[in-house]
C-alpha cells in the first residue's frame, strides 16, 4: 500500500513554506510518527512525520523547495522492506557513476565525494559543492549523524574563506582574485528572516514610533530573590529569574494604562481585556516571541515555568505557530548581550514593547547620600498614535516604582 506524505494544513496567515533537509533517504525504513523532513514556515519549523511504517519509496521535492497546503512531499510503500535490492538501489547509484566517466569526475572532484555519502542530502551536497567542501570537513548535527545546512553554513562562518572554500585545482570556473580575504559569500534568507524583515519594516513605515527612558534600581528586586530563591526553587521546581518580576510588573502596568495593552484595526482602536505577554528569545533562526497567554493568571512559578520551556523550544524549533501568534505587549531583554541602552521596534499590530538592558552597578543619590546600586535602563516604544507621551511615561514609571518596592506587587498598590 502506497501512502503520500503531505504538507499538513497549515495556519490561515501562513500560506506556503520551505523545504528542509530529508531526514530519511529513499530505500531507508520509517516508523510510524517519525520525523522525515522539517517544514520551515515565517513564523515555526514544522516536522513532517510518517503517518505509517515502511519504506521511503519516493521524493517529490528536494530540501530547499518552497511547498504549499496539500502538496505531497514523496510516498511511502507500507508492504515493502528497507533490506529490498529495489530500496537499496538508488543508494548506491550516485556512488558508482562518476567512476565510469573520468572526465566528469576530473571537472567535479568536489561533488563525486559528496554524493558518494549518505549523510548529506542533496539540496546539502549542493551546498558543499558549491564552497568546494566534502562531508568530512564539518561536523554533523543533524538526525543520526546527518549533516544539515545549518552545519555546512556554521562552518562557513567560523572558518577563514581561504580555508573554507578552496578552489578545486582541476577547473576553476572563475578568475582568480587577486586577494584571499576578499571573498564574498551569497546565502539565501531564511523564511524566518525575512518575515522578521518584513515585519520590521512594516512597523516602521506604519506606526509612529516613540520612545521613553527610566532607569530603576534593582536591589530590592534582588535582595527579595536572594531571600526566597532558595525556598521558591524547593517548593515550585524552578528558579526565581527577573523575568517573572517584569512580567507580573508589565501587567500591573498594562491594567492601569489600557492603551498600551490596545492595538490599531482600521480606523478603530482595540481594547483588549486580556494580557498575552510576548517574550522576545533569541534562536540560531533568529529572534522569535512566543506568547505568555493570560499572564495575569499566572503566578510567578507559572511564570518561570512557560518562559524556560519556551525559550528551550525556541532554540531547539519545537514551537508551535498557536504560541507565536497573537500578543497584546512585548518584552525584550537586550541585556543578556551586555545592550545597555536601545530603542526597540514594535511587534505589530501591538502598540508597545518594553526593553531591558544590562544591570550595572553605578553610583546613584538615594536619601541625600551618593551610594552604589545595580541599575537597569529599561526603554518603552510605543506607537504615538494611539498612546499619548504622558502615558507611555506613566507606565515606565508604574514599572519602576513596582520593582524598585516588589511588595507593591503582592498587594497591587
């Protein structure tokens, strides 16, 4: 029995996506529910599981290939066995024909040791082919040893371009420059990138973008986590971080300014009477925000809990696009880099987002005396169309005063 595997139903703001590297090769076994190729969409990477077990029969696009709703990817054959002559025979076939054309091979050295080896897929073969590379030049990260075109790309970024991409001695197709280090390097935008891009962009030339300044002192924030750390982490699991402070302070915050928690349709404002809190987490695909549904609801150890399991499935692609899409306000945390101060840009269609920065101990005056604390700038960039400035100044300003005493926090003063 022949079963196509399709690209699933995908979310009515997501309309198409891009192809990754195949997990399984043609001829290879497949169990039911594993992972065979990944679908990167601009908001999640999706992985394509085998519905049933069998063979990988066909292929009907390679990785790098844009795909939409319903198309189907290849075939599974559910009667047939991976130890069959049939399934083994298009394995071996790239292996044996560059041998019996020395010419080819004398033109393409690069590509007939690619293509001999079953840990890259071709749309990575390509690559490597391209940068003059073979599969023992990088490391694999990838399923079983697979290399990805994540690792070729990681290679290329941390090895000189002299010795990243060698030009192969039989046939260069190009003149020779005449420096080295001048070399350029062309690399698709992920999908993931340019919807960041796009919607960058998009904020950009809609909103009209303000932003206001604080600093608070966070000693107070500190000594309480410093007095309960210990027992928070026994009774609830999990660590007692700042984010859950700046999240529980943003919603107080985002309650007594209701225009920041808005957002603009048409002609009409949109007052929402829920808080999605995004938070902004940094991946190797780029920056994504998953969403904090009803944060005011949660608390602390809540808190706590969604942003470390969401920031783990950030960095590792398992997001889901439900937990990307949507949110009434952001938060954004530049200063684990060492940002000090910054302007961030909207996440539209949301009018404002809050930016941390890097904690530093400066002196400042506190009852009349110079003394030292660890201080944090915090920015909040709100669209002026909607959100007056005394507004946007008023709500930094909650935020500081709720920090810099986090009892008020407790009791909501």
């Amino acid at each position: 029995m022949q079963v196509e595997i399709k690209v699933p139903v995908l979310p009515e703001s997501v309309t198409e996506g891009t192809l990754g590297d195949w997990h399984k090769q043609v001829g290879d076994a497949v169990a039911v529910d594993e992972n065979l190729v990944d679908l990167e969409t601009d908001k999640v990477v999706l992985e394509i599981v085998a519905s049933s077990a069998g063979v990988l029969e066909s292929i009907a696009f390679e990785g790098g290939a844009t795909v939409k709703n319903g198309d189907v990817l290849g075939v599974i054959n559910t009667e047939a066995t991976a130890s069959a002559p049939a399934a083994e025979a298009p394995a071996e076939a790239p292996a044996e024909a560059p041998a019996a054309v020395p010419a080819a091979a004398a033109e393409a050295p690069a590509p007939a040791a690619a293509e001999g080896d079953g840990k890259a897929s071709p749309a990575v073969r390509k690559l490597l082919n391209e940068h003059g590379l073979s599969v023992e030049d990088v490391q694999p990260t990838g399923r079983k040893g697979a290399i990805t075109k994540e690792d070729v790309e990681l290679y290329l970024r941390s090895t000189p371009p002299a010795e990243a991409a060698p030009a192969p001695a039989a046939a260069p197709a190009a003149p020779i420059m005449p420096s080295a280090g001048r070399n350029d390097r062309r690399v698709p935008m992920s999908r993931l990138r340019a919807k960041i891009a796009e919607r960058l962009k998009e904020a950009q030339n809609t909103a009209a973008m303000l932003t206001t300044f604080n600093e608070i002192n966070l000693q107070p924030m500190m000594d309480t986590r410093a007095r309960y750390r210990d027992l928070f982490e026994k009774t609830h699991g999990v660590k007692l971080g700042m984010m859950s402070f700046f999240t529980a302070a943003a919603v107080e915050a985002l309650k007594r300014f209701p225009a920041v928690n808005a957002s603009i349709d048409g002609d009409d404002i949109v007052y929402h009477d829920y808080f999605d809190i995004g938070i902004a987490v940094s991946s190797d695909r780029g920056l994504v925000v998953p969403i904090l549904r009803d944060a005011d609801q949660m608390n602390y150890a809540e808190i706590e809990q969604s942003i470390r399991d969401m920031g783990e499935r950030a960095r590792s692609g398992k997001l889901g696009i439900e937990e990307l899409t949507g949110g009434t306000f952001s938060i954004t945390n530049g200063g684990i880099f060492g940002s000090m101060l910054s302007t961030p840009i909207l996440n539209p269609p949301q009018s404002a987002i809050l930016g941390m920065h890097a904690i530093q101990q400066r002196p400042v005056v506190i009852d009349g005396e110079i003394v030292v604390r660890p201080m944090m700038y915090v920015a909040l960039t709100y669209d002026h169309r909607i959100i007056d400035g005394r507004e946007a100044v008023q709500f930094l300003v909650t935020i500081k005063n709720l920090l810099e005493d986090p009892a008020r926090l407790m009791l909501g003063v």
